[in-house]
C-alpha cells in the first residue's frame, strides 16, 4: 500500500464514520436524552451499559469507533 492509498483509505474511513454518525445523531436527536449522554453522539447511554462497562459512547459509536479501529 503506497501513501495515497492510505490517505484515500483515511478519508473514506473518515467519510464513512461521518455519515453513520450524523445518521445517529438525527436518530438521537429524537428521543429525550438520559443522565449519562455519549460524548459522540450525545445521545443517551442505558443504565445497564454503564454498569457493564465503563465507556463514554452509546452502543452504536462504539461499533462505529471498533470498526474503524480494526
Ligand atoms: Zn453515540
């Protein structure tokens, strides 16, 4: 892989996270918000999630952060 193939794969990575997020947000910005919001979307972090696991992000931002970190 050659620096231009990186750099058009980063900005596709990052056009693609782009998308799934403002798709998110809308999604999010329907429903009223929790106590604990994701620090990516804003949207609302269940109870049970934050007690499972210690994260910032809902369910969905942290499949989108996974996937674009594998
Ligand atoms: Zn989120």
């Amino acid at each position: 892989m050659n620096e231009s193939d990186f750099e058009r794969a980063a900005l596709f990575a990052e056009r693609e996270r782009d998308n799934a997020l403002a798709k998110h947000k809308s999604a999010m910005a329907s429903q009223c918000k929790g106590s604990d919001t994701c620090q990516d979307c804003g949207g609302p972090i269940p109870a049970a999630r934050r007690a499972a696991v210690n994260t910032v992000f809902c369910v969905e931002c942290q499949g989108i952060n996974e996937r674009l970190r594998a």
